[in-house]
C-alpha cells in the first residue's frame, strides 16, 4: 500500500513534533547531552498501514523510514511513538504494541473507549476523551433549549463511540434524537441519499455531527446540491476549527455552527518554524520536493516530458503570500498537543535517565516500562505556562472553547470563541457562555427553536403522545385545585388544603373564607329582622304593662304573659348569636342559648294552655282542679321544663361541645367557617325536646280549640303552635342540604319565623283590642258572646 498524495495537516503535524524535538536537543535543562531522534512513517490514514509502520518502529526497522542526521545512541528501537490521529488507528495500534511497553502518544484521537487501560495499556494521549466531549455538547444541546436533534457520526470507533455517548447523556437530560444515521468516507451513493431523505422528512433543526474532516466535506458538497440549508450545526473538536472545511462550504451549510474545540494555544516560535520551510530544501530530501510542488502546484525542476505550459518552482518562493491550509494556524492546539507530547516523553525519560547536570547515556540503563511509568507520573509546565499531566487514564484534564462559526463581509468564516468547558471547575460552572452575540444558522441573530413539541407553560403538565419519544407530548391544563409553576412540569401539584388554584393554575392563593357576617345583605336582613322582633316584643311588652289592670290581661295570665314575652325577647337576640365569625364562645352560645329560650318560650305557651283547659274545667259543679295548678304551680311547671333544657346542654358542653370549624368539603375554593356540633346527639336532644313540648302544647292546644268563641287564647295557641311545628319540620331537610352559611341562614330564619309565629297569633290581637278595640276590653265580653238586652 503507498501513498499516493500530501496532506498538509499531517505535514504541520510532523513539523510541531520536530519543533519540540529541535527545542529540547537546544536545552541545557532538559536531558542535557542527549539527543533525541526520530523517524517519520506516513500511515496514510490507513489503519493497516498504521498497523505496519508501529511494528516497524518497535522493531528498529529503518526501511522507508525518514532519519534525522542528529546522532542517535539507540537506533535498534523506539523510546515511545507519536501519532494516530484517528481513534480506529489508535486502536490498532495501541493493541499491537501495548504488550511490548512503548508508550503511543497521540495528539487527536478523542475516543473514550481508548481510556480503557487493560485494553490499551501503554496508550496516552494530550487531547481530552470523548467521553468529556459528548457530554460537554449534551450540555451545551440543553443550554439553548433544544431537545429535538438529528444526529450524524462518522462510522469508525470515534463516531459511534462518541455518538453513543452523547446519546445517553442527552437521554439523561431529556433529549431526543428524532434520527442517528453513520456515514464513512467510502459509503456508496445511495447510503448518502437516504441520509438527504431522512434530514428533508424531519422535523428537527438541529443536526448534531460526530465527524471526521474528511467525511463531513464530502457530505456538504452532497447537501449543496440537494439545498440542506439553515440547519443549525453542532460540531465536535474535530472540524469546528478546521480552516480547510470552513473552505470547503462554499454554499454556506455550516454557517452559525457551534461546537467544541481545543482552547486556542500560543508556543513561542512555533509558527515562524512551521512556515520556514526552505531549510528543508534538499535535492535529496523527496518529502521536501513533494511538499514543495503540492504547495505551489508545480514541477520542482523540468524535465524532458515535462510539457511547454508547465509551472516550475525553485524551491525558494515566499510561502507568506499563499492562502491555504498549509498557512492556517487555526490547528495551533492541535500542534500544542504534539508539542506537549514530546515534551511529556522526554521529562519521562530525564526521569528514567537520572538526569541531574548531564544524563547517563548507558545503553540499557532503562526500561521502556519505566519510560511508560514516568509519562504516567509526569508533572510539568510548558515555557508558556500551561500544567500537563495525565491521570490514571492517560488522559489529560478536559477543556474546551465554544466556537462559534460567524460569517465575515468578505464571504469567509471566523472562528469566534463564545465560551468555555472546564471539568476541572464545579459542576454548576463547568459550562459558560459569553454575554456577547451569537450568529445561527442563515446569519440569524435569533436562537434556532427545536423541539418536537412546544414547551408546556407554568399551569399544565406534560403528558407523552403514545408511541413517541419523551419529548413529544400535549400540554394539559391542571385539574382545579392543583398547579405547576415551571415550564414542562411532569406533574400538577395539590394546593394545600387552605388554598387554592388561580385561573392560570400557575399558584395556589389562599381560598376565601365565608361565614354569614353583618356586612352582606343576607346578614344585615336577618339582623334587621331579628331586631324588629325585638322591638316588636317590648313594644307589646310596654302595652301589656300599662293595661295590666285590664280585663284581657288578666284573663290571660299575666305573669305568664310576662314571662313569654321575656323569653320571646331572647329567642330574637339569640339568632344575633349566629351571625359573625364564628369563635368558641359564640359557638357555644348560639345553641344552648336558642335551646334555652325557646323551651322557656315553650313552657311558657305550655303554661298558659293548660291554665286555659283548667279555667273552663273550673267552672264545671264541684270542680276544683284550679287548686292544683295555680300560680306557684305554674311557675314551677316552666322552671322544670326549662331546667330539663339547662341540664340537656350542660351535658352537651360538657361531653363534647360546639367548636368553630373550617369546612372544606362544600365547596371547593372556598372555607366555610362554621360552628361544628361536637355532639350530634345533644343537637338533636335539644331539638328534640323543643319539638316535643311544642307537639304537647299544640295537642292540648288542640283540644281547647272549642271553647266558647270570645276566648280566643286557645285558638291563638293552635296556630301559634302549628307555625312554630311547621317551622321547625320543615327546617330539619332545608338545614341539611343547605350548604355553608345558608344552613345558619336557615337555622335563624327558623328561630326568627317561629318567634313571629308565636308573637303575631298569641299577642297581636289582644294589642288590636287594647289599642283600636277597647270597648271590647271588658269581662263580660271575656266570658262569651251576650245581647246586650240580656246583660
């Protein structure tokens, strides 16, 4: 296999490693009195080739091999071998020589798979790994928010093992890759249409490309003629520097890429030494003559086949004037790299060697072992300052530039540093980007949009479309009562339970409480009405008082009238007790209070009725059942009844009394505050005994309704009694389903209804015939219906 042309990049590769060579054989301080050697293969990118030459040097095969004229003590073998600038080749290579301990040193091949050291034991490089690199552009994939991307690789050992790196990276922080296809430089056509056709039917913008120089020049001048543009790329160290593809795009495909590169580097003298290429000149030197007719597309001397019209060179032209890649010291990392590799071999093998004011240059006085030990040890820092060690996987500390690829006026491409990765920083500051402008894609100033479904915004969640990839899904608006307040949140929260969910469902506010209070209309009405009962029951109060010595008065009981009209007074500003914020003490009262007062009332009705069964009973011959229930008797028959009530609610307060509550359950943004009843049972028995006094009072009630007419008491007392039951069995449904503070508005209704009742039909007629009626205010009119030609 021979080569069958020059590369210029492998030329300026060979000419850093001879700088550092030149430099070190020029030191005093390092290895001083020896000097280092070399021998020059060119593998032609070709991993057999590669595979030959290696043996070659460990075998101190000279054959087709460059030599140095500098003295050399130890001709038979190599101290170490610089090179392989692709992962596969390194691979090979590695393999190869590892059981023989002659360390490779390799400047660009970035594989992570060649940390591996029981694979590839005497493998180093000065270029970080992959391993870095692929995770380093997940990150930087993230940063701008795309997580919707199309992958190319180059299918070698570095393409798919960095791909399958960044891929999992990128799973891991929610990236998809609608497609990943591999390309190789010698794929046929066809491979190449199918990857058209697959960028042309997505959906994504961005393209990830894991290539090689060579391979992504060929696919650019396929994608020109098919117009693949305004595609944002994302490239890898090795071609988002490289001045001969930046060249190449001649229609702008890769213009706004941005990817990762080695940090810009700077050795003195170097770039002088590269471009001074007239000291190789040599009419012996085959390498020069070559180098020299591919630089200047020329004949290096003419001959006789030589044609009229072709160009000759000397071989002294001026290189400065040339624009191609031989001149572009964009690459200038990549030869640090070299640079620092040699420099790594030879500290190791001063190291090796003892070396102290002269080194010993005893033959076998080290072991390739040791020489691979010592560049494993080595700690240094170049004439530029830079630290270069190597940690247990030959591997150096990881760090990157962020270029950005940003179009001049004159047509060609700049290589803007827009950032930076450092593994060696924190977590949270590894990745930084600059405050300073960015171009995309088409010279776009705006950052490219990829993703396969747009971002869920705060208030929805995300929610996967069936047989997609994770990042393709529907927003969906957060139930009532729960909230996501960040972008593509997975879930929707539960507020807590005293708060809940805005409009946007994007924050929880704190719900608003209800009770019934003064300052509504429905509270201000039950207040009025409650205070015209009052008003209302002392106005009768003051008439039954001044006619207190009136026939109608009398005949009715005063001192129970009295008393019902007190107790009537009670059951109105009871229902006061109801209306507000509800507290302990409030709570407590509002029930045990109407409790109280309304048995009073009752007793007091009670009272009445059966004075007015045992008046008429009375009046039967030899009847004297009055003795047994006179006034003391009828005032301890209220007191009993009442102290039946008292003793029910001490009970009730004392086993389990009403508390204030937050009801939760009725409504859903809303707190009702109410009063809960502790026990059930004591609301009930209160309840329950005033519905059985009052049933006792409207049956004997009943049982008086034909009495003679004049006396209307009983008759009032029937209907008094049937407003006051119908009141109360009513309210019993409309207080359960009534929710929040419509169930108290309901309960003070109740109260205030059934006080009116038992006002308006015992008290308002006898006030008509007090006030409007008095002729009718006599006993005899008391007594019943007479002429007055009978009286």
């Amino acid at each position: 296999m021979q080569c069958t042309s020059l590369n210029f990049r492998a030329f300026q590769f060979v000419q850093a490693m001879l700088f550092a060579i030149e430099e070190i054989n020029n030191s005093t301080d390092l290895l001083p009195g020896i000097f280092l050697g070399y021998k020059i293969y060119d593998a032609c990118g070709s991993i057999a080739r590669g595979v030959s030459v290696a043996l070659a040097l460990a075998n101190g095969n000279e054959d087709t091999a460059t030599s140095s004229t500098a003295p050399c003590t130890r001709p038979e073998q190599v101290v170490a071998i610089m090179g392989g600038t692709s992962s596969s080749s390194c691979m090979a290579i590695a393999t190869v020589i590892g059981p023989f301990n002659i360390p490779l040193m390799s400047n660009f091949a970035t594989c992570a798979c060649l940390s591996d050291k029981v694979r590839y034991p005497s493998f180093l490089r000065t270029i970080p790994s992959d391993y870095y690199q692929s995770r380093a552009l997940a990150l930087l994939v993230k940063h701008f928010g795309w997580t919707w991307v199309g992958a190319i690789r180059t299918n070698d050992d570095y393409g798919n093992n960095g791909m399958a790196i960044f891929t999992e990276t990128a799973k891991q922080l929610g990236i998809c890759l609608e497609y990943s296809v591999s390309f190789f430089r010698q794929d046929p056509p066809e491979k190449i249409q199918r990857i058209i056709d697959i960028i042309k039917a997505s959906t994504s913008k961005v393209i990830v490309a894991f290539l090689s120089p060579m391979d992504l020049d060929i696919l650019i001048h396929k994608f020109a003629h098919h117009n693949l543009t305004g595609y944002q790329w994302v490239g890898t160290e090795a071609w988002i520097t490289d001045f001969h593809t930046a060249t190449m795009d001649k229609h702008h495909i890769l213009d706004g890429a941005i990817g990762l590169a080695i940090p810009k580097a700077h050795v003195t003298g170097m770039r002088e030494f590269m471009l001074d290429v007239k000291s190789l000149n040599s009419s012996s030197n085959k390498l020069f003559t070559e180098f020299w007719e591919t630089l200047f597309d020329c004949r290096f001397m003419k001959t006789k086949s030589s044609e009229e019209n072709q160009r000759y060179c000397s071989g002294y032209e001026d290189v400065s004037g040339l624009e191609n890649s031989f001149i572009d010291m964009s690459l200038m990392p990549i030869f640090n790299n070299i640079y620092k590799g040699v420099y790594s071999v030879a500290h190791a093998l001063h190291s090796a060697l003892g070396c102290k004011k002269i080194c010993s240059n005893k033959k076998n006085s080290y072991k390739l072992i040791q020489i691979l030990q010592h560049i494993k040890n080595i700690q240094f820092k170049t004439k530029e300052g830079e630290q270069v060690y190597f940690n247990e996987n030959g591997d150096p500390a990881a760090k990157y530039e962020i270029i950005n690829w940003q179009l001049r006026e004159n047509g060609t491409v700049e290589f803007v540093t827009v950032g930076f990765y450092d593994t060696t920083l924190p977590a949270d500051k590894q990745l930084y980007l600059h405050k300073r402008s960015l171009l995309w894609a088409q010279n776009s100033i705006q950052v490219p949009l990829s993703v396969c479904s747009e971002s869920c915004p705060p208030g929805t969640r995300k929610v996967l479309q069936k047989g997609k990839p994770i990042c393709c899904y529907d927003c969906i608006p957060c139930a009532e009562g729960e909230i996501s307040n960040t972008t593509d949140s997975i879930t929707c929260v539960q507020c807590h339970v005293e708060f809940w969910s805005n409009e946007r469902r994007d924050d929880c506010e704190k719900k608003m409480t209800e009770f019934l209070s003064y300052e509504e209309i429905m509270g201000a009405l039950l207040t009025a009405a409650s205070l015209l009962g009052t008003i209302m029951t002392t106005t009768v109060a003051v008439i039954f008082f001044r006619n207190r010595n009136t026939p109608i008065v009398k005949a009715n009981n005063s001192e129970l009238s009295f008393l019902l009209l007190f107790s009537l007074t009670l059951c109105f500003l009871c229902s006061l007790t109801f209306i507000g914020r509800p507290s302990d003490w409030s709570c407590m009262l509002r029930h045990t209070a109407f409790g109280i007062t309304f048995v009073l009332c009752i007793s007091c009705v009670l009272g009445k009725t059966i004075v007015v069964l045992m008046a008429f009973r009375a009046t039967l011959p030899g009847s004297n059942v009055m003795k047994w229930f006179g006034p003391p008797q009828q005032r301890l028959s209220v007191l009993a009844f009442t102290l039946i009530q008292v003793v029910i609610c001490i009970l009730w307060l004392t086993i389990s009394p009403p508390f204030p509550f937050k009801n939760f359950h009725h409504f859903k943004d809303k707190i009702i505050l109410e009063c809960a009843l502790g026990s059930s049972v004591g609301f009930w028995a209160v309840l329950g005994y005033i519905g059985l006094l009052a049933m006792l009072c409207f049956v004997l009630a009943f049982l008086a309704r034909k009495l003679p007419d004049n006396f209307n008491e009983a008759k009032f007392i029937t209907f008094s009694m049937l407003i006051f039951c119908a009141v109360w069995i009513t309210f019993i449904p409309a207080y359960i389903s009534s929710p929040g503070k419509f169930s108290v508005a309901v309960e003070i209704f109740a109260i205030l209804a059934s006080s009116f009742g038992l006002l308006i039909c015992i008290f308002i007629p006898k006030c008509y015939i007090m006030l409007f009626k008095p002729e009718k205010n006599t006993k005899k009119n008391m007594m019943g219906k007479m002429p007055l030609k009978s009286l």
